[in-house]
RNA sequence: CGGGGUGUAGCUCAGCCUGGUAGAGCACUACGUUCGGGACGUAGGAGUCGCAGGUUCAAAUCCUGUCACCCCGACCA
C-alpha cells in the first residue's frame, strides 16, 4: 500500500479520553475511531491487525478438528427463556421488541443457539464429539465501556461450542482446544499464560483463561516460580502458615486511637509492624445477619473465595454502615473479635496469629495484644484473602509471584447446563436418551489486538509481534519529491517485494524525514528500509528493525532476498 | 444507579467568574522557501459555542431543563 492513497491522519496529539495506552495509541495510529460509547469503526490499517489474528485464531480452530459456521447476532429471547438466563442475565444483555412484539436480544453469547441447532441436528452419538465455533460480532451492554476496543460494547468473539456423549469425551476436547489455544497465543507473538479460573455464574466443572501479560492488565495472576502451577488471584489458594500459632504473651489492652484512619496509619500510631494487625469486614449471611471476617492488616478479603463459604450470602454481599453500627456499637474501622457475639471467620494467616492488634468495636479504640481462646472464642477458619508474592504455591513446589494480564480467552467444562435445560439430547449404544455434554471456549479478537499493543509499544508508538503487524516492510524513501533516483529506487524495491509476497507499505508522501520517521514507528511496523540519496551513492540501503536501537547497512543489491530472510526473525 | 467533571473548528484547548464583533496551536487548501528525526513564511477555508427553553437592548458567557461523553464508586471496617 502506498501511504498517499491512505487517507486516515495520524494524531500528533494526544487523545482526551484515552486512558490506557493501547486505546491511544489506536487512535493515534489511525486504526479505530469510536463511533458512540464502546463502539468503534476499525479502519484499514487496525482491519488488517484484526483479520491476520483471526486468520491465525480459523486456522488453529480447524487444525483442531472444529467446524465453522455463522450463528445470527440477533436471537430470538424464548430460548434466552428456556435456557433460564433471560431473568438471570442483567441489563447487560441488550433485549428489544421485533414488528410482531416478540421478545429479541443482540447476542453476548451463543450457547442457547448453538444448543438449539445441535439439538435439532445431532441425534446420535455417533455424530459426537463435534466441535463448532464461529467468529463473530457480540453485543454486551456493558455498563462502563472502556479502555477503546479493550472493554467495548459490541465486539469480535471467536466463540466454540463442543458437544460430547460423556465426560471423558469431554475432558479430551476441552484439553484440544488448551492445546489450540496454546498454539493461537503462540503464533501470534504474545507473551501469555494460561491460569486456573473462577468458573463463576456460567458453571460448570473445570475452567482456564489465557492471559496476555502487561503491566496495565485488569487481572492479577499468580504464578509459580517452581512448578507450572498459575491461576487467577481469585482462585489461588493461601495455604495456612507453616508455623504454629505462638503462645500468648501480651495482656489485652485497651488503646486510644482518635482520627487513625488506615492500617497503615494503626500500624505507626502504635509502632507495630502491620503484619501485627488483623482488619475486620462485615458481611452478610444468607439470612442477613452479620459475619465478621478477619484478615492480616496487610493482607486483601477475596469476594470470590468469601462468597462460596457455607451460609453467607453469595455472591458475597458488604454489610450496611448502618447494620455494621447495629451490630457492633461502632463505626466501621473499630471492629474486632472481641465481645462479639456473631459469627467469627478468620483467615488461615490470621487463625495463627497471636498478641495481635484489632478494633475495640468502640469508635476510635483498638485492642492490643488480643490472642484467641482467651480472649475471644476460637474463630471458624477459612482462606478468605489474596495471596500475595512469596505465599508458597498451593501445589506445594516452590513460591508465588504476581504479575499482571489481560485476559484474552477462556476455555470452560459447561457440563450439561444448556443441554439439560434445552433438551439437547442423542440416543447411546442402547438406544437410550443421554443429555450431551459441552464445553465452551472463546477468545476475544478485538481485545486481543488491544491487548497485544497494550504488552507491544514504547515512547514512539506500537511495536507490532511480526505475525500480526499491519505490513511487515516500511519503505522510508527520503527527498522523495525530488529525487528521481530515490523515487526509483524505492519503487522498484517496493514492486519487487510485493511480487515476493512480502506485505508493504511505501512512505510516497512528500513529507520531510522527521514525519515520516516518526509515523512508521507509531504505526509499529517491525521492519523499516530507508533510501536515501546519500546510501544510494554507495550502493547501500538502511535497515532498522523496529526493536533495534542501530540502523543496518543493507547492499541495494540482493535487498529483496536480505530483507525476506529477515522476516520472521524475532527482534 | 450515586458522586464529580467536561461539551467552543477534524484534534488539543483558551474565552465563561465580570454578558457587548468567536480565538490560539495542530490538521486542511494555495504559493514560496526548506528537506536525515514531527520546518518556516504569506494568504485562505472551516465553528447554528451539545440541544431546548428562559432572563436581557444584547447570551459561548447568567438561569432552568435535557442529551452526550469522561472519571470515581464499599481494603478506612
């Protein structure tokens, strides 16, 4: 492509409402432009991005034995009410009225119409496993869309469905699709991991994501540094301490702690450590009475894990300010185990702690010196909190770190949730009904584009994986408008690489060297050839990988073939 | 949904408090100079000041309403 028959502008300013990079540097590079909240109109150059990562994202699937096909955006919502998740789905899922007042939503997913065409179309086992997935818009209503293509409301899945005559069927396709995914992530030059999950609202009995890494990903990770052990936070487990809990050797002592706000600022008021301390959280039981939970001062409650205790409220609700007061007789930030009468959870970390610091559960007092059993009764004992970096890792080989990513796909054992639900049935060896088995498993295209330039830029602009880059050669002729040599030169380099199959993208615009330097470093393409009047002297080109900090010399003669052994090369 | 903020040229913003001819930089058009890291000069095109009411001789500016967008929202328990 020549760059004067491109007529998108590149911004030299920074975008207001831009907040991540990724979502700036898009629109700065001229691939997106936002339409109305969460929906963007991907041009040329982004599409190019977009449709090479499904290009890598059809070829893995089909390698895996999945069958493409094209399921409708637009849903009839009897089978959102059949499949129950017409009144379980939230305002998220868009939903509105046809001519004839039927009930329509804009689907966020399809397992109910993927259930439904397997249920009229799959009869037998023989038939199983079968795998069919698409690559398709969807719709979610989010309600804050964000980050540009990161979080937008409609956007690009690639979303398969598998179906199975029993779980070990199942558990072979499930551990297909890992390897595809494995494989996807692999090709597209990202730097990843695959995590254990929360499998959450959809269910089930087994579930992976697939992170891209970045430093400004929403989702902590934790990861073994002795094992192949990682999961999401949400997930990982805190083991209990090794050690046992020592042996009282403090009285429990009243103290006056007036305007002391954080546990940062208990931790100094007292000159303790904050390891020292214990924070309380109220939440809500099943019935509503309040629950105290106890975690290490320095230590974070984990909703996810708090909400799949026995007889709380789940997912796991905050107490009132109110109801809190109700209770204890004392503001939030003054509440401890002591004297109340409720029940008590603590954090493994916390259950073998002792002489610790907690809230008086009097308004501006704490308690020193606080031990269990004497007291205040022995708490029930639970893993409530996040593991932190240097937890050991739950599988019992070496110690946790973090890191953070963004979650770009997720691979889920569905189990029979839909198939039971929408009589998704075939017949066995018997000639018996059996309800099929699915798995699901998508991946976000459009965030995976975002994603990859969120872990891939610097200070100049998007530093593409190669096998996704929009072009895999920048031609930077300079002095282009007066130069018949250079024009020469560079249009025969370009003619040339084109025929050798090589994607290029030809700086023909009468611009000065500054602009258009610094238009293909925002652009990100891996590979840049300067020609030069000045090189052209001395037979040479000038080469720069979009990684490297040098230029290269490159002899004009044989630059097509130098240049084509190059691509590919990681930088 | 609650709280905060912002809507003025394609983009980034000033002007609003204190009402009186709608501005700057970038981008765009033309011409000239310039040409290896986001040049410069001259001339130009471009905005119903988000929208609707109201106050006023006069509204981008003050008032009311409305819409859109952005940010924050239970780790201080």
């Amino acid at each position: 492509m020549r760059l004067t028959d491109y007529p998108i502008q590149n911004l030299k300013e920074e975008p207001a409402d831009a907040e991540v990079v990724s979502h700036r540097l898009m629109l700065r590079a001229g691939l997106i432009r936002r339409l109305a909240g969460g929906l963007y109109t991907w041009l040329p150059m982004g599409l190019r991005v977009l449709r090479k990562v499904e290009r890598i994202i059809r070829e893995e699937m089909d390698r895996a034995g999945a069958l493409e096909v094209s399921m409708p955006v637009a849903q009839p919502g009897e089978l959102w009410v059949e499949s129950g998740r017409w009144d379980q789905f939230g305002p998220e899922l868009l939903r509105f009225k046809d001519r004839h007042d039927r009930d329509m939503v804009l689907g966020p997913t399809h397992e109910e119409v993927v259930t439904d065409l397997a249920r009229r179309e799959l009869k037998s086992y023989r038939q199983l496993p079968v795998n069919f997935y698409q690559v398709q818009t969807k719709f979610r209503d989010e309600i804050r869309p964000r980050f540009g293509v990161m979080r937008a409301r409609e956007f690009l899945m690639k979303d398969a469905y598998s179906f199975h005559a029993d779980e070990a069927s199942l558990d072979e396709g499930y551990r297909k699709m890992y390897v595809a995914y494995d494989r996807i992530f692999t090709r597209l030059g990202l730097r990843f991991r695959a995590v254990q999950a929360d499998p959450g609202a959809i269910g089930g009995t087994g579930s992976q994501e697939f992170h891209v890494l970045a430093d400004s990903g929403e989702d902590a990770i934790a990861y073994s540094d002795g094992s192949d052990y990682a999961a999401n936070v949400e997930m990982a487990e805190a083991l209990a301490p090794a050690a046992p809990r020592p042996a009282p050797s403090q009285a429990a002592t009243r103290v006056h702690t007036p305007r002391v706000k954080t546990i940062a600022e208990l931790a100094a008021f007292l000159s303790v450590p904050v390891e020292r301390t214990v924070k309380a959280f109220v939440v809500e039981s099943h019935d509503g009475a309040p629950v105290l939970l106890l975690v290490r001062g320095d230590h974070e409650v984990n909703l996810v894990k708090v909400g799949k205790l026995a007889g709380l409220a789940s997912p796991a609700r905050m107490a009132t300010p109110a109801a809190i007061r109700a209770a204890f007789g004392a503001d939030p930030g003054s509440l401890g185990p002591v004297g109340f009468s409720g029940r008590v959870i603590a954090d493994r970390t916390v259950a073998a702690m002792a002489d610790f610091v907690t809230g008086a559960n009097e308004t501006d007092w704490h308690l020193t010196g606080v031990n269990f059993g004497r007291d205040c009764p022995e708490p029930e004992v639970a893993d409530l909190r996040n593991v932190v970096a240097g937890d050991p890792s739950p599988d019992g080989h070496g110690t946790l770190g973090i890191a953070r990513g963004i979650e770009v796909g997720h691979i889920f054992k569905l189990g029979s949730k839909y198939s039971e639900a929408m009589g998704a049935t075939v017949l066995d060896e018997q000639g018996k009904s059996i309800v099929m088995r699915m798995g699901c498993y998508g991946i976000g295209v459009t965030r995976v584009v975002a994603a990859a330039v969120e872990q891939n830029n610097d200070e100049r602009g998007i530093v593409w994986p190669e096998p996704i880059a929009p072009f895999q050669v920048v031609l930077v002729p300079l002095n282009w408008a007066k130069s018949a040599r250079v024009r020469e030169a560079a249009e025969a380099l370009y003619r040339d690489l084109a025929t050798a199959g090589v994607e290029v993208l030809l700086d023909d615009r009468d611009a000065r060297p500054g602009v258009k330097f610094a238009d293909a470093e925002l652009f990100g393409i891996p590979h840049r050839v300067v020609i030069a009047e000045r090189g052209l002297d001395a037979g040479k080109l000038e080469y720069r990988h979009r990684r490297a900090a040098d230029n290269e010399e490159l002899p004009l003669e044989g630059a097509v073939d130098a240049l084509r052994a190059r691509l590919g090369v990681p930088g």
